[in-house]
C-alpha cells in the first residue's frame, strides 16, 4: 500500500493534538514543581536540575510542534512535499518518516552539516 498526501496530513493532525497534549502535561508538571521548590528550598539544586532537562524537553516538543502546524500550513497552500529550500519534490518515503519535514534528504543533510559544525 502507498502512503498519500491525505493519510499524511491525518497524520499530522494526530501529531499536532499529541504534541498539545505533551506541552499541557509539562506545564501541569511546572506548577507542581514550582510549590515543591517552594516547601523544600534545600533541593533547590536538584529541582533547577530536573526544570532545566524539562524545558529542554518543552523546548523540543514546542519546536516540533511548530514544525507540525507549518506542514500543515503548506498543506492549505498546496506547497505541501515541496522542498523549501531547492524546490524540488521531497520523496514519499522521507515525508512518511519525517511528516513535518519542509527540506528534501539533500538540503537536509545540507543543513544539518552546517548546524553541526
Ligand atoms: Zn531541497
């Protein structure tokens, strides 16, 4: 069976809904922290500890998540599986792996090359 453009897009409309779901469970989880902190000032160290490694979580589903609702952007527009940077068609199989994707595996590579020096 071939993936299409539509079971791509259902897709990422559970993504985005599990996404918020994260995000809303890790603030529920910041406020508890918050009145811990508050009571146990002598695990302050830890708790700042544990808020940073769950920012850096939030941080990561936010950035995910904005990725998400612009794939879903593209979709409205009709840009969708078009690569932003070359403009050429993203293969099928990568959009399946990676739905958010907006870079073709070359741009990508290209990127991620750059971003890693
Ligand atoms: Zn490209």
């Amino acid at each position: 069976m071939t993936t299409t453009y539509e079971q791509i897009h259902d897709e990422l409309k559970v993504q985005r809904e599990s996404l918020l779901a994260d995000l809303q469970e890790l603030d529920a989880r910041a406020k508890q922290w918050f009145i811990g902190y508050e009571t146990h000032p002598a695990d302050a160290g830890t708790y700042a500890f544990d808020q940073a490694a769950e920012q850096a979580m939030r941080n990561n589903i936010a950035r995910t998540l904005r990725e998400v609702e612009e794939a879903l952007e593209r979709f409205e527009k009709g840009t969708y599986g078009v690569c932003d940077n070359c403009g050429k068609v993203i293969d099928i199989a990568r959009l399946e792996a990676i739905p958010h994707t907006s870079l073709c595996m070359r741009c990508a590579e290209t990127r991620d090359y750059h971003n890693n020096r």
